[in-house]
C-alpha cells in the first residue's frame, strides 16, 4: 500500500465536527473554535477507510488527501 498524507484547510473548516467523530485518532477539534485539528498528517494504514470516509463527508471539503510512494 501507498503511504497516506493528510492535510487540512482550517480556513475551510465550519467545525462540524465529522471528521472527529469518524476518526478521532487522526483528527480533533479545537476547544476555542471547533475548527480542525489535525493530529497525524501521516496516518497509520489502519486509519485508511475512516479517513478517506472523513474527507468524503467533509461539508466544506477541508480535508485532503494525497497518497504517496
């Protein structure tokens, strides 16, 4: 498997807050704001589905991911 890279536009992010719950391990939410936090921009491979599911259901579109060699 290709490594997994996260990013995430916090100026994008209207804190709703999927993300976390999907994956909490790789993602949180500030506790000022409720904007993302984005704990492992490397994530373990465990983590693939709910991440990839977390950028999907993302309403504003602020997670991206990439897959690397």
């Amino acid at each position: 498997m290709t490594e997994l890279r996260v990013v995430v536009d916090r100026e994008l992010c209207c804190g709703a807050g999927q993300c976390v719950l999907l994956a909490p391990a790789v993602f949180d939410q500030d506790e000022d704001d409720g904007i993302v936090v984005l704990l492992e921009a490397e994530p373990a491979e465990a983590h693939r589905k709910v991440v990839t599911e977390a950028a999907a259901v993302c309403p504003t579109g602020a997670i991206a991911i990439s897959q690397g060699s």
